[in-house]
C-alpha cells in the first residue's frame, strides 16, 4: 500500500473476550470424582488488525456472531478490548480516561441499526440533536446553536420545523436520517455505522446509503461500515474486511474481492448473495454450522465447514498474507497454491 | 411560553391517556370517588360534626350508638359512636385523613428509596447490582409485611409506647417505606436494564456524556410509565399495610386513629353485636383502596409497561 | 381449475375509531406444485395475506369479505372445526422466526406426532417412524437422536429444518411460507432456501412463499405478486416482472437495490415511504411517492391492465399500452 | 446439579446470616438480658458480676459467634414469659400454623388455575369478567377485614330486617340475606389428636375442618386473587406466542394447545412467584391468627411483641427465614426439574 494514504484508525491486535461462567460458584464442575473449576468465555474477536485510511469506507462483513458488531463497538469505546489497541490519527486511544477521551468523541461518531431505539423517545428531535451541540461547544450561542441544529436537519432532509416533534412521530427511514443528524451535528471525521440499513425496508435503504454518499463526499467523512448485506458493500465499499468467528480472513479492495475472491469463506458467501440475474441457486453449499465462539477450533476458525481443509488446517492458525491482487487472505490452501 | 403550554393541553387532550380515560366508565368513576374522598379527608376540620381528638366533644354516654335507621339510633350520629363514644363519621373522616397521609408519604419516600437504588443497581450492574439486589430479594422474600411488623417491632421496643403514639405517622410512613422500596427498586431495575440495552443509550455514551446525565437524564425519564403504575398501586399496598400494622397494635394509637386502628378498636365489640364501629371504617378503607387499585389497573392497561414480576 | 383461488379477499382490523384495510380486494391464484412470490415492503400486508388463507389472522384482523376457494371449498366461510381439518394436512406453513416456532417445553418428537394424530388415526410408534423419515429428508444430522431433543437444543438453522418437516408430515398439496429464511444468517439462508426449494420440486407441493427480498424471489418462484398498502400493483411471471416491472413501484424497488447500482454512484431512490395502514391516501396507494402521479391517480384506484402475461394496476401504464396500440393501428 | 446445590446452599447460609446477624443485633439493642434475670434488686457490683461471667463484656464478635454457635445446635435461648427452651415453644406452635397454610394453599392452587385459565381463554365471557371483578375486589380487602366479615356473618350472624317483613317476598329476602352463624370463630377445637412429635392435629376431624375453614378462607383470600391474576395474564401473554400460532396451523384441537402448549408455558413463571407466594403466606398468618386466636406462630409472635419476649421473637424470625430459604430452595429446584431449558448449573435462565 503506498504510504501517501493517511491512517486515520488503526486497529492492532484486538481481541474481546466476555465472560460467561459468572461467580466463583458458578464455575464450579464435578467431574471424573472431582471438583474442577471451569471457566468459560464468549471469544467474540481474536486478533483483529486493521487499519482505516481516511476518507476511505471499509467494510466489514460477516454473518450473526463473527464479532463485526464488537470490533464497531470496541472502536467507539462502548466495549474495552480485553488485548490490542486502537489508535486514532496516531495516538492510542482505548486506554484514555473519561476526560481525555472527550475530544475523540467529536471526531468519532456512531450510526446504530435500530431506528426504533437509537433516538430517546422521551425527547423532541431538537433536543436530541441540540444536546451535543452544547455539551460539546458550550462557547456557542442559543442562536448558534439553533442554527447549527437546523443546518444538519437540512442536510439529513428533515425539515427543521419539524423539531417539536418526538421520534416516535416519524419513519423508520426518518428516524434513521435524523440519527445520522446527531451524528453529524458535532462536525465529526470518523464515523462507525453498525448495519445502518438492515432494519429499513428495501425503498428506504437506497435513501439512507445516498445520504450517506453524500455526506462522505461534502464533509470529507471516513467510514466503518458494518454490515451482513454483501451486496450493500459491493455498492458502497471501498475497502471489505470479511470476518468470520472473531477474525478478519480476507481483505481485499471491493472490486477484487468482488471479481476474485480467494478465501473459500467469502466465495462461499458471495455464492449466497440471491441476485436478481439468475434463475437457480447454484451456491457453493457449505456443511455444517458456525461452530459457537465460546468453544474455539483450533487452527483455522472455518476448517469445520471448509471444503479444502487439510490436516495443517486444523492445527495451525493461518495468519494474513498479501495476495496477488493487493488485498490479504488468512488461508493455508491459498498459501500452499492448492486453491 | 404560552404557545407551549397550549400546545402541551393539546397534546393531552390528543394523547391516548385522554382518550382511554373518557371510554373507561370503571376509570372514570374511580377517578371521582377517590378525588371525593381525598377532599373529604382533608377537608376533615370543615366536614366533621365533632373533633374527635378533642376529649371534651365526647361523652361516654353516647357510646357503642348504632347508625341511623337502627333501632336506638341518634341523629346527631349518622354513622353511630364508637366505644369511646365518639362520633364514627367524625373519626372516619380524620382516619381516612390519616391513612392517606401515610399512603402518600410511604410511596413517596419508598419511590425515592427504590427509584434511586433501581438506578444504581441497573445501570451499574456488577457489585452493587449484588449487594442491592440481594438486600431486596431477602426482603422480599420475608414479605414487605413481614419487615413491616419486624421494623415496627424494633421502633416501639426502641422507642416505648407513648413516644412512637406521639410521632407514629412518620415512624409509619418510615417503617413501610423501609419494607417496600424493594418492590419499585425491581421495577426500576428492570426497566432500567431493558432501556440500557438500546441504542439510544450507547449514542449518548458515545457522544461522551457522563454517568449521571446518562441515567437521570436519558434513561430516568424512559422508566416512569412503570414507576408511575407501581406507585399508584403501592399507595393502595401501604394504606393496607399501614392498616394491617394498626391492627396488630404496632400503627397509629387510638387517640389519633387511622382506619386500621379503627377497625381494630371496634373489632373488640363485633361479639357484643356493635358490627358497626369496625365494619364502616372497613368499607371505607376497602373502598378507598379499590379506587385505588382500579386506577392503578387502568394505568397499567394503558401504559403497558412490562413490570417486574413477582 | 386452480389448486388456490383467492378472490376478492378483504382483510381489516378493528382498531379504536373504526377498522383499518390491510387487505383490500386481492385476487390471485395457485396452480399445483407452482411457486409463487408474495413481494412487498414491510406492511404491504403480505404476512395478512399468508395468514388469512388459514384463517390465523391475529386480532383484531378479520376476513371482511371474498373467498378462498381450495379446491373449488371456500375456506373463508369455513368454521373452525372444517378447517383444522385442513390446516397442517392440506396446507402448510413455515414461520419466519424458527427460535419462536416451536414450543420450548416439548420435545420435538411430540411436536411432530402430536400433528400426524391430529389429522390420522395412527400409532405413536408408526407417527415417529413417519415424524423421523421426515427429519432425514431435510438432512438434519444424526435425525434420531433429535426426536428426543428439546428446540433450544438445536441451532436456527435446525430448528428450520425441523419446521420444514413438520410442514412436509402430511404431504400437504401447499406450503405457505412466511419469510423462512429473514432470521438467519446468509449462508444458511441459501442452504435453507435450496433444501425448501428441493422438496417442493420432489414432492410436487405448491410453494406460496412471502418475502420482501427481492433477489430469492426471482430464484425461487415461476410467478410473482408485488403488493403495496393492501392491494396487488403488480402480478405475472417472475422472469418477466425482474427483467420488465410496469409498475413504478416495481421498478423503484428493483433499481434501488444496491447490485442494480454503479458501485460508488447514488442508487435510484423512492422519494418518501409506504403509509401506515390508517393513512392510506385515496386514489393509488403509490401516488405521493410516483413520478408520473395524475390528478386521477390521486382520485380513484387503477384497474389491472395487462401487459404481455402481467396485470399491473396503474393508470401510466394502461396510457402507455394504449399509446402503443393506437400507434400499431396507425401503422396499419 | 453439583453447581446448583452448592449456589443454593451458599445463598441461604447468607441469606441465615444476614437474619442472624439482625437478630442479634435486636437481641443486643432491646433487650438487656440482666434486667430480665435478675430485676432491680441487685447491686452494681454483682451486675458487672454477672455481666462479665455471662459474657456481656466480650467484644462484639465474639458474642454473635457465641450466638451463632448456639443457634447452629438448635438453642436459641429461653423465653422470657413461658421460662422453656423457645425451640420447644415455637415447634409446639409450628404445626396450627403449617396446617393453615397448607389448607390455605390447597384451596389457592385447586381454584386458582381453573378460574384463571378460564379467564384466559374466555376474557370476554361475563363470568371471565366477573371472577376478574371479585378478585379486583379480594386483593383490595385486607386479610384481616375478610376475617372480621367472615366471623360476622358465619360465626355471629346477621339478622336482616331491612325488607318489609309482613310481604312474602320481604320476608323470603330477609331469610336469603340473614346467616345463622355458629361457626366457630377462634382456636383449633378440643381433642387434639397426637400425629407425631410436637405434631397435634384437627386435620382429620369434623369439628378440626370446622375450626381451620374461616381462618384458611381468610388466609387464601389474599392470595387466590393474585394467582388468579397472575396465571391469567401469563397464559394470555402465552397464547399470543408465535408457538400457539404454528400448534394451530398444523391443525391441533383447541382443548390439546390451551391445556398442553399453552399451559405448560403458563405454569413456569407462575410456579417461580407462586412459591414465593406460599412462603410469603406464613407472614399473613400472623394477622388471621390473631382475629382467629389461631394458637400457631403467628399468634405466638405478636403475643411475644406485645410482652418484649426478645428470645422468643428473635427465635421466630431465625426459623421463619430457615422457611423461607427451603421454600425457595424447593422451588428453584421443582422449576428446573419442570423447565427443559434450565439445566440446573445455578445460572440463571
């Protein structure tokens, strides 16, 4: 990668685990005659590197439980890593304390899946959109304040005069715009979207992805964007980030990805995509189930379901390796030539 | 200013509070019978014939008299005398006075006890979440009633009979807030746990906002529906309870009787045939609670709020 | 005569301030073994529509008029007792959420013996022999075992697995399939999609299946229905419908999707959204959000007109066809 | 299992704890056990005498340890007003009680689930909505009010006069309105059969059923109102579940999905609050006993206040919470045999 593009977040060695096995006594396990303790954890991500450049949207993609959800979550501060680190523009954030955390709460803003709960339903829209503003420029005037609440309205296409009312007086797809508002109204650089869209309905997704577009495109924003729907990436990415069981196994520019995958999950996934163009699923059928992240395999996470898994696949974790195509696989078979 | 307030009338009158109220003829009724006795009771100085804390309005003749429309009725008694020869309409109006003080002042400190540590606990989860909750689980478990009788025990052994007649509304109001903050601290906690999980509540930590903004401002206003309801019904519970502990001899002395200490104190005389000095106060006590708990069921049914249960 | 003819079905809820149209006036049939596609965004009312064929409706819904003819029956007018007698044996359904289908406190044997002594005179023995014939059909490993087991033991995936069983127990002549596949993960869902699509094939079982993804339409089913606000806009061969929607509806649903798109480049969008169900405007349900909405769009609702095999509901479109003929005409 | 017994026990050796540790704080603040033995006529110095030698000198820790200690080997001190051991008094007492709780209970449970069932299933039915009525109105009643109205009309009864007494049917309404009375209206009844142990019953007798039916009606009265409202709401909230729409779809009868699918899924919560319930019962005792002079603990403790019986009240709460901890216990343990979904590791569901 040339060194000319900017690191905006840098994302090293993350790992989050959560705890499952509850008190002492909890732990507890009579077994073979004796008394064991035994302790169990959620590995929900296991060594996630990655790096946001800015001005880019890189996507992350995977199915229910691959831990997309914890790296945007880890990222925003809303979880703490349990190992790595996540640096912004340079310095490491995860470790700050409350105050000194602050600044990077203006330059890093989230997007939420559910339009129904991300916006207070006890507020008007005003007041959800006006309390950051003055908690984060307390120097602005009431008028400044106003003025600036009813430029991000505009921008999202709400109409300001509509602040008096409740969030549950709107659309689904309004509320989203008007949580992408909030988002905005702190002037931030960096924004992590968790499955913007996949609540909304099929008319309503193409909305709320161009005003996205357009407001990556007028304030110069940097996106993670998280997400099932490859298909949504395939469209808005500029990079993909596909995870599976808690680590990245691909990632690649979206147009590679998309042309010539290389892991044998994300080709999998990419057959699953129903299009519109054929007639017949004529996917690649993957066996079995996504084993659960509270009992890792060991070597390869996908071995289980892999079709070309081999013997080194199964004892041996395969780390990153560049491809070809510029992008990185973590694959023994793509390593070995076999695939 | 006024456009605001205009505007939040109109609000209620739109809103389905409004509108399920005027359908419901049970809410309204209730509505009106509990506003009337609410006036009734604290317009007690006003209303009543005679003052029945001051010893120099009774007579001993006039004792255990019947209500009017019985045989040996008075009619400067329409609901009769008591043992003591008071006037049962008179000592009904301070009771019910007397009860409902209790009511509202339990519920209220209850409410902050429970509001409060509900908060705590669901928002902080972890140890403190442990230690209050457990407290309110043993509690619990021993019945509200229970802790009532035990803490009131504990108070007039501590304090001796005449000093806990002298200030037994607080140390009532005190004793069943104690016992019953348990219940609405669950609600709370549960709700609260519930609204922690949306989105709305990680927007505002990411946003950067403190702790105490997050729970007072964002999540307290998000729990009231359901502590709203369960204070409507608490009232109803500690106007029992405080009831009950008058009963027991452990609540509000005779000389200055709530309902509870009425029934108690008639209840020696149910034998001789004297049914109505414990009867009346009891249909006003079991009217006044049913209002009550009708109100407190058509809140529930309106709000739906999904409680804790148990 | 069709397997399932729906005429002139009404739906309504009876809400406070009078009834709201879920369903107003849909017609549409199924052939034997054909598969169909009900295709619509959410409160389009096509999960009403599924439901109101076995008459599950939740309340307040209630069937308000039009017949179901199964069979040349009209289930609509059945009572209750008629139509158990049809619901599970005859015809089928699949739910869309497998971790709420089945009941967690009984095992899945009961579950599945429990619907064959509903409809036949059999043995608990003979009904497990049936129940686990059916569990090797839809490839659940290790079938035996699960008869025994309780839902939470099983995975999503499983547990729709099992739910297809149980609707395949009888050997139904339809399936109704309510978003089968919207609650799991994408590479079971294809697996899920396939395995259903496999039986119906191998059975000859005719598929009714509701959705509001666009792409498993057009892989799974011959003939499709797109629904807006209660009613049918649009209905034909699926192929047809994708490659040439009429509608403008259709077409803003097809174009917005992001595969449709120039990756990088702003997606068609619809402007506004579907109306809850109490503010449906008059006229077209879709003329507030239609670029080519007329003062009668805005007064009365279209009736169909057919282009080639699809019967759209729209005044543009019949003005178009008449164009076009007029045209043919003066060329003669 | 292991996990589960081990957490349970744990909790209510806590739970024993926190309740001793009250106990003896209210042993120690209220009553001063040298007042009690030995009166005003001793002199200073043979207090601190007998102070020193019982013990009263030691710190606090080592007096609740001596406390606790004792407490383990069943020896909860002496009762001031009976002058025995207040073990022997309170397991004399145990057995009125545990009969009126467990009369009380039968009635709860055999009416409780039908009527609320109903309800569930017909909330429209005018009877649905009576029972719905009366039991608005049951928990609106304190227990102790019911006890009264019961006593009045089924032990002393009432002579209604208030029809004209010279028509037909002003006389026959007087006659329907009044009661005879003669139940009984206080104790257990003489002749007390020997079952085991401290154990003297009534249960099996004519004049036994006689005295426990008013104290039992009162003491279910409180409750059978709250299960009935509570199995009713569950088994609605039940019935909307998309599991009864499947049962339906796949041609169940009626009778199989409400009384299998959906009352199976009713009965799970309400056997967690229910037994709650139960236990929570033995705290309603103390009131019906009092209007009933029920000789059980309840009347027993209340008497203990009233006298500032310190041992015997501290001995009381002591074996109340050992109640209250085995209910639970037994309660958590009946869930998870009854719930496939739990396996008893102790976790919560």
């Amino acid at each position: 990668m040339s060194t000319a593009q900017e690191t905006l977040v840098d994302i090293r060695g993350l790992e989050k685990r959560f705890d499952l096995s509850g008190g002492l006594l909890d732990q507890l396990r009579f077994r073979n005659g004796r008394i064991e303790r035994h302790q169990e954890h959620v590995h929900a991500i296991n060594g996630v590197d990655l790096s946001v450049t800015r001005g880019e949207a890189l996507c992350v993609v995977g199915e229910s439980g691959c831990g997309k959800s914890t790296v945007a979550r880890t990222v925003m501060g809303l979880l703490s890593p349990s190992a790595g680190e996540i640096h912004y523009d340079g310095k490491r954030i995860d470790d700050l304390d409350h105050k000194a955390v602050l600044p990077y709460r203006r330059k890093m803003q989230m997007i939420f899946q559910n339009p129904y709960a991300s916006l207070n339903p006890r507020m008007t829209i005003r007041q959800t959109l006006e309390e950051p503003i003055r908690f984060h420029q307390p120097e602005l005037s009431a008028s400044g304040v106003e003025d600036k609440v009813a430029e991000v309205m505009q921008s999202v296409g709400i109409d300001p005069d509509w602040g008096k009312r409740f969030a549950h007086e709107f659309s689904g797809g309004q509320r989203q715009r008007i949580s992408i508002a909030r988002a905005l109204a702190v002037d931030p650089e960096f924004i992590v979207a968790d499955e913007p869209i996949s609540a909304l309905d099929v008319s309503i997704q193409a909305q709320v992805l161009n005003l996205m577009m357009d407001a990556q495109e007028s304030r110069g924003l940097t996106y993670l964007f998280i997400t099932h729907d490859l298909a949504v990436v395939e469209h808005f990415g500029t990079r993909v980030a596909v995870m599976y069981l808690g680590r990245v196994c691909e990632l690649a520019d979206t147009a590679t990805l998309f042309s010539s995958p290389r892991h044998p999950y994300t080709q999998a996934l990419l057959s699953a995509i129903p299009r519109l163009e054929d007639d017949r699923p004529n996917h690649i059928r993957l066996h079995g189930e996504v084993p659960t992240p509270v009992e890792l395999p060991s070597g390869c996470v996908f071995h289980g379901r892999c079709p070309y898994a081999n013997d080194r696949c199964r004892q041996e974790i395969p780390q990153l390796i560049a491809t070809d195509g510029g992008g990185q696989v973590a694959c023994h078979a793509v390593e070995e030539g076999r695939l | 200013m006024s456009a605001v307030t205009a505007s939040r009338w109109e609000r209620f009158r739109d809103s389905y509070l409004w509108y399920s109220f005027r359908r419901d003829k049970v809410a309204i009724v209730s509505l009106v019978v509990f506003v009337a006795m609410v006036a009734a009771a604290f317009l007690a100085p006003v209303l009543a014939p005679t003052d029945p804390y001051d010893l120099a309005q009774i007579d001993i003749m006039n004792s255990e008299l019947p209500p009017a429309g019985l045989a040996g009725s008075d009619p400067a008694f329409p609901l009769g005398t008591d043992a003591q020869g008071r006037d049962l309409m008179s000592t009904i109006l301070y009771g019910t006075r007397v009860s409902l003080l209790i009511g509202f002042g339990a519920v209220v400190l209850q409410s902050l006890l429970g509001i409060l540590f509900g908060l705590l606990a669901g928002y902080l989860g972890g140890r403190v979440d442990a230690i209050l909750m457990r407290i309110a689980d043993v509690q619990l478990s021993f019945s509200t009633l229970m802790v009532a009788i035990i803490v009131g025990a504990i108070f007039k052994a501590s304090f001796g009979n005449l000093m806990f007649g002298e200030i037994a509304i607080y140390l009532l109001i005190l004793i069943i807030g104690i016992a019953e903050w348990p219940q609405i601290a669950r609600t709370v906690r549960a709700s609260v746990l519930a609204e922690k999980k949306k989105e709305y509540v990680d927007a505002a930590k990411v946003m950067g906002f403190g702790t105490p903004r997050i729970m007072f401002r964002h999540i307290l206003p998000n729990t009231l529906s359901p502590i709203f309801v369960i204070a409507t019904v608490q009232i109803a519970n500690a106007i029992i309870s405080e009831a009950a502990l008058s009963f027991l001899g452990l609540g509000m002395p005779e000389t200055q009787p709530s309902l509870g200490s009425l029934i108690k104190s008639g209840f020696d005389y149910i034998q001789s045939g004297s049914w109505w000095i414990t009867l009346i106060p009891g249909l006003v006590l079991v009217v006044l609670v049913l209002v009550i708990n009708l109100l407190g069921d058509w809140l529930r049914d309106v709000l739906n709020p999904r409680l804790y249960k148990g | 005569m069709a397997l399932l003819d729906v005429k002139d079905l009404d739906v309504r809820f009876a809400v406070r301030g009078g009834d709201l149209q879920a369903l107003r006036k849909i017609s549409f049939s199924l052939d034997k073994g054909e598969r169909l596609g009900l295709v619509g965004e959410s409160g389009a009312g096509k999960s009403v529509a599924a439901f109101s064929i076995l008459n599950l409706i939740a309340k307040p819904g209630y069937i308000a008029g039009g017949q179901i003819l199964f069979e040349g029956q009209d289930l609509a007018a059945m009572s209750d007792k008629q139509l158990r007698k049809i619901r599970g044996n005859r015809i089928a359904m699949i739910f869309q959420d497998p971790m709420m289908t089945l009941n967690p406190v009984l095992t899945i044997g009961t579950q599945m013996v429990e619907a064959l002594k509903a409809h036949r005179r059999i043995s608990t023995r003979d009904a497990r022999a049936i129940a686990l014939k059916k569990l090797q059909m839809v490839q659940i490993p290790s079938p035996d075992k699960r008869l025994d087991q309780y839902p939470h033991e099983l995975s999503g995936g499983m547990r729709q697995r099992v739910i297809i069983a149980i609707a395949l127990l009888l050997d139904p002549e339809i399936i109704i399939a309510d978003e089968p596949t919207t609650a799991l993960d994408v590479t079971i869902q294809a697996e899920i999609m396939a395995l259903l699509l496999e039986l119906c094939e191998q059975e000859n079982v005719a598929l009714m299946l509701i959705t509001h993804d666009l792409g498993v339409v057009s892989q799974v089913t011959q003939r499709m229905l797109v629904m807006y606000s209660g009613r049918i806009i649009e209905q034909g061969p699926t192929r047809e419908i994708i490659n040439d929607p009429q509608h403008p509806y259709t077409q803003g649903l097809i174009n917005a999707l992001p595969q449709m798109g120039e990756p990088g480049a702003r997606l068609y969008q619809i402007p506004g959204s579907m109306p809850s169900l109490s503010r449906v405007p008059s006229g077209c349900p879709f003329n507030p959000r239609c670029p080519f909405a007329t003062d009668q769009c805005r007064t009365s609702m279209p009736n169909y007109v057919h282009s080639g095999n699809v019967d759209v509901a729209c005044y543009e479109v019949a003005k178009l066809i008449e164009q076009e003929q007029s045209l043919q005409e003066e060329d003669r | 299992m292991l996990a589960f017994l081990v957490q349970r026990i744990s909790q209510a050796i806590l739970v024993m704890f926190v309740i001793s540790v009250i106990s003896f704080t209210i042993q120690d603040g209220l009553g001063d056990p040298l007042q009690e033995l030995v009166g005003m006529s001793v002199s200073d110095e043979e207090r601190d005498a007998l102070r020193e030698e019982m013990g009263l000198n030691d710190p606090m820790v080592t007096q609740y340890l001596r406390f606790a200690g004792n407490a383990l080997q069943g020896d909860l001190g002496v009762s001031y007003f009976y002058g025995e051991p207040t073990m022997d008094v309170i397991l004399r007492h145990l057995p009125a009680t545990l009969e009126l709780v467990i009369a009380a209970s039968l009635m709860i449970i055999f009416l409780s689930v039908p009527i609320g069932v109903y309800a569930a299933i017909r909330p429209k039915a005018w009877l649905s909505k009576f029972f719905m009525g009366v039991s608005t109105v049951g928990i609106s009643i304190p227990v102790f009010l019911t006890a009264i109205v019961l006593i009045q009309l089924f032990s002393i009864g009432v002579q209604v006069t208030v029809f004209p007494a010279d028509t037909g049917w002003g006389q026959w309404l007087n006659e329907f309105f009044s009661t005879d009375g003669g139940m009984p209206s206080y104790g257990r009844g003489d002749d007390l059969a020997h079952l085991f142990g401290t154990w003297e019953s009534n249960f099996f007798s004519q004049t036994g059923w006689a005295h426990i039916l008013l104290p039992a009606v009162s003491l279910a009265s409180i409750m059978l109102p709250l299960f009935i409202r509570l199995i009713r709401a569950e088994m609605m909230e039940v019935l909307q579940s998309d599991y009864i729409r499947f049962a339906q779809a796949k041609g169940i009868a009626p009778a199989r999905i409400n009384f299998l699918h959906a009352l199976k899924n009713t009965m799970l919560p309400v056997i967690t609050v229910g037994g709650v319930q139960i236990g929570i019962m033995v705290a309603y005792t103390i009131l019906t006993e009092t209007v009933f002079q029920w000789p059980g603990v309840g009347l027993m403790f209340l008497e203990a206040i009233t006298r500032s019986d310190i041992p015997l009240i501290v001995a009381y709460l002591m074996v109340v919470g050992l109640i209250f901890v085995i209910t639970n216990t037994l309660v958590d343990l009946i869930y998870g045999l009854v719930n496939p979904t739990v396996k008893l590791t102790g976790k919560k569901a």
